[in-house]
C-alpha cells in the first residue's frame, strides 16, 4: 500500500489527501488484523480446555512457554506466582485487539489505541520472551502518529471507548 504514496514532486493539496488516504488505509488494515487475532483469541479462550477468561490463563500461557522454550523471562515469575496480577492485562488484551476495527473511525482514539498496542508488544516481549520489534515501530507511524488522528481530552476519549464508552457520556 505504501507505494501508492505521492512521490517527493508531488505538492499541494492532492498529494496532501492522497498521503493521508494512504496512511489511513495501512492504518485501517493493521487495525483489521488486531481484529481478526482478537476474534481468534476469544473464540479460542471459550472454546479451549483452559478459558482465556479464567483468572489463571496469563499465569498458564506463561508456564507453558517457559516449559516449551525453555526461556525465562524477567517478568514471568511475577505473574506465574500471582496469576490475579496477570487476569487484567489478560482481558484487556481481548478487548484492545478485539475492538481495534472500531478505532480506525474514532480518530480521537488513534494514538491512545496505538500505544496500548505498543504496551501489548512490550508485555509481551518482557512476559513471553516474543519481540515484535516491527509492530511497535507500524504501531508508532500508522497510529500513534497518523496525521488523520485527532486530539481531544480524556472525557471525549473516554466516550468514544468501544462498548463502554456509554459509561462515560
């Protein structure tokens, strides 16, 4: 998609809307595939021996791939050993990938919805051992810093959440 940019020649407000356009769409494709992998996640956590809901099922995934990989990382220990300090993030993983679709048409949420997913490759890396350097990075350039991304205060982001943002309206 990236080279459907302008070229450096280009100026003016066309090139300007079709850099935008493109940014956008690569942000919206990322966005799609968070989608899809959080669909999978919570299809897979009701349907698996051991639910993905369970307060239990960060310290599992991190026991088992530990085991596995023979690999321990800094963080592991803390979560396996208090499974309940590990059952929000686990949830909230859910809920970012699953309804990260839903960012890509609530721009206010842009850069707040990249740096949670920014925060999930980090935990990721420090809990499971598995760095995703390159997502961090489209993360930081597509959503964090998407030039389409809005600003506004925390009440606007808060009522703009995805299936809570009811709450704060």
């Amino acid at each position: 998609m990236l080279c459907l940019l302008p070229t450096g020649a280009a100026r003016g407000r066309d090139a300007d809307i079709r850099t935008i356009v493109v940014v956008a769409s690569v942000g919206l494709l990322l966005l799609f595939f968070y989608s899809m992998s959080g669909a999978f996640k919570i299809w897979h956590a009701t349907a698996a021996e051991f639910g993905g809901f369970a307060p239990f099922a960060m310290a599992h995934t991190i026991a088992r791939r530990a085991m596995e990989t023979l690999s321990f990382t800094p963080l592991a220990d803390l979560i396996v050993y208090n499974p309940w300090l590990g059952w929000p993030l686990y949830l909230s993983i859910y809920y970012i990938e699953f309804c990260a679709i839903l960012i890509a048409f609530r721009p206010r949420l842009l850069a707040a919805w990249g740096l949670a997913l920014i925060a999930f490759h980090l935990g990721r890396a420090a809990f499971l051992g598995i760095p995703f350097p390159q997502h961090i990075i489209w993360n930081a350039l597509f959503l964090v810093m998407a030039p389409h991304s809005r600003s506004g205060g925390l009440s606007a982001q808060l009522a703009d959440l995805p299936l809570f943002g009811r709450i704060f309206r």
